[in-house]
C-alpha cells in the first residue's frame, strides 16, 4: 500500500455504449465513491465505458476517469447480442489498458461494481499481474436456473452460465464480497459458500439515501394525495388502473401522480385517457426526461401518501427515500420489505388491488395511522444515510488492506 494513503480502482464496464437507465450498482458507486473524494488517505480512479462516463458525468461525478472502448464501429447496442459483444470488446480492451498503464494497475484495491465478466476479468488479471492487490467483488442478484424464467431458454443459459463462472472466479480469487443484505444477497452468499469461499470473506452492504438533501429540499403543501415512483411492469404499472378505479369509488377525486423511470407504458396511459382517470392520476412528461434530486424530493413531498405496488424488487430505494420526505408507504407484502422496512409501512397482500385501494384510502382517512406510519419511516429511514454506508464500507477496506 502506498504510504498514509489508499488507492483505490473501481471498474464499472457494464454500462456499454449507452446507458439510459441509472441502476442499483451505478448509483451506489457514484454515492459511495463522491464521499470518499473528500478524504485525503483516499485517491480514486474509474475504468469504465462510453455509457458509464456518459451516465455518472450526468450524475455529477468527477473522480479521475479512463474510458476504454466497447465497440470496433457502433454506436449503440440494438440487440441483446450486441450488448453481450461489447463486454467481450470492453473485457480485452480494459485488459490491454491495465497492461500499458501502470498507474492504473499499481493499485491497491480494485473494486468491481456487478458480476459481469468485463468487470472480473480486469480484476482477476490485476490480482495476477499484483499479488498484493486486494479485490473487492460487488454482487446485486443471482440469476435463477434458466428453466425457471421465463423467455429464450438458449439465452437465458448463456447469461446464467457466465454468472457461474463470475461467481467461481469471485470465490476464488476475491478477497471479499460485497453482497445486499436481502434474501437475493443470502442466496448469492449460498453459492459463493458452495463454491469454496470463506464466510469471513463475504459482507452484507446496504443501499442508502442522501439524508441531507433529501431535508433541505423545500417542503410544500401536500397538493396531491398519492405519489407512485417507476412506471414498469415490475413496479407495478398493470396495477395503477384497477386500483385507482377502486380508490375511486371508496374516495372520489382521490389524486395520484405518477413520475420515475418508464417501460412498456403506452398502452396504460392509453387506457388511463379512454377510462378518463387522466382527471385523478397525473401522467409523467412522455420524453421522461430527467429530474434533479432537488425538484424530484420537492415533487415527492407535495404528495401524502406513497403508492407501491412493485411486483419484485431488490431493495425498493424509492420507499426509503418516500419515508424520508414524510409520505407514509402502502405496499405489497414483498419479503425483501419485510426485511429491510420491518413494520415503517403498510404491507398488503401481495397484488390484491382491492386491498391496495383499501389501505390507501384507510391511510389517508385515519390521522393516527397516518401519523404512527410516518413517524415509524422516518425512523426507518434514517439507518440508510449514504454518509453512514461509506463509511462503512472503508472500514472493510482499510481493515482489508491493514492486514498485510
């Protein structure tokens, strides 16, 4: 290690060409790694992509950055195979990178942000080229047998396959683990355990919010009386006209606003203007185009209560920072909630509109379960500040590196 100070690599290739959409493992790194630029034991640098230095620049990242190509003429991936090729151009030109520039790969720790192989193939050639380098693995999911999900059987064995050989490399050769403390990391946990690695290895992480911001932004009258945060088939898209036309009959005029990232959405909002709820639900600008942090918390805060009716998730970030800006939260009886939110929300039984429809008009009727809801997520929120994950990250890290 280099002398009163730790560097630090982070490899991100995962992004590609281009990345419309910021994810879990982006997102963390940007919030984690801008804390550490404030330290002065700590000097970072990132390898990653077109995509990913186009993404996190938008994000406000400034960390040092070496861009390394991902494709030979195109530019961008219109196929799921075409982004599977960029990996592999990424993987070989991140290695020819790592070969030629030696303050890249005189590095003391090298963290990858997903699983995916043009992240670990770097890595575990840092570890070969410099035994004393340590690796720090980050891994979000695991992907399920190829029989038991539904699509292209062909793919969906290719993209398991490469996970498995990502997970042998990883307990072998990581020095540790970085994995959500979910029911998706115990299961990644299990494997890596399976697969030869040392329980000591292995950390469970957590997903945060920025506190601070999120206090500072302006608060305004409680103008809308429900907010829904991701407008997918996952998050629940299906669901917001069944129980809106619920909540309806129960409380007419009852108003939603919908907002957050879009997919597959076009024929629910057809449908939302032929039924004429388009008079109760606020339907996001159709570009989707992006909001600061500030004016989004400022958005969620005019709302009352918080709409979630999110089929799966992996932490479900939006309920935190919802419970942060004082909306009480009604959603599905997912287990990943159970664990990581405990009793700070309302669950319901698991894509019941009815029910839906009835807890959020009971929430919003009922002063004391509104205020005993939102006192218990503020509560709740406040062990997720990104200050506090960052730091507790380093502390793996300098205990990692004070070993040798």
């Amino acid at each position: 290690m280099t002398q009163n100070k730790i560097k630090i690599l982070w490899i991100l290739n995962g992004c590609g060409l281009v990345s419309n959409t910021i994810t879990g493992g982006p997102l963390r790194f940007f919030e984690v790694s801008k804390r550490w630029q404030a330290r002065v034991d700590i000097d970072q640098s990132l390898l990653t992509t077109s995509g990913g230095e186009t993404m996190l620049s938008s994000m406000g990242m400034t960390i040092p950055t070496v861009k390394i190509r991902c494709s030979i003429f195109g530019k961008k991936e219109y196929y799921r195979f075409l982004k599977l090729w960029s990996y592999v151009i990424s993987t070989l030109t991140s290695v020819s990178k790592l070969k030629k520039t030696k303050s890249l790969a005189d590095t003391d720790v090298v963290i990858t942000a997903s699983d995916y192989f043009c992240d670990i193939i770097p890595a575990v050639f840092l570890k070969k080229r410099k035994k004393e380098t340590k690796w720090i693995a980050c891994i979000y999911h695991k992907e399920t047998h190829p029989r038991e999900r539904p699509g292209n059987l062909i793919s969906n064995y290719i993209t398991w396959w490469i996970q498995e050989q990502s997970f042998r490399k990883i307990a072998k050769q990581a020095d540790l683990a970085w994995l959500l403390d979910t029911a998706a990391g115990d299961d990644v946990e299990k494997r890596l355990q399976q697969l030869g690695m040392d329980r000591t290895k292995i950390t469970k992480i957590f997903v945060g919010i920025d506190l601070k911001q999120i206090k500072n932004a302006e608060s305004t009258d409680k103008k809308v009386d429900a907010i829904m945060i991701g407008i997918r088939p996952n998050k629940g898209l299906y669901d917001i006209i069944p129980v809106w036309e619920e909540v309806q009959k129960l409380r007419p005029g009852t108003s939603l606003h919908l907002m957050g990232g879009m997919s597959g959405h076009e024929p629910v909002f057809k449908e939302i203007r032929n039924k004429k709820l388009d008079s109760c639900i606020k339907l996001p600008d159709e570009n989707g185009s992006f909001i600061n942090p500030d004016e989004f918390y400022k958005i969620i805060k005019r709302g009352k209560v918080f709409f979630a009716p999110s089929h799966e998730e992996g932490w479900g970030i939006a309920l935190c920072e919802a419970m942060s800006c004082g909306l009480p939260v009604i959603a599905y009886d997912l287990p990943v909630y159970d664990r990581i939110y405990g009793g700070a929300f309302s669950p319901v039984k698991c894509f019941d509109t009815k029910a839906m429809a009835q807890s959020i008009v009971k929430t919003l009727n009922d002063a004391d379960e509104f205020q005993r809801l939102q006192k218990a997520g503020f509560l709740c929120s406040e062990q997720y500040d990104w200050d506090k994950i960052a730091d507790d990250d380093l502390s793996d890290i300098i205990n990692l590196v004070s070993t040798d």
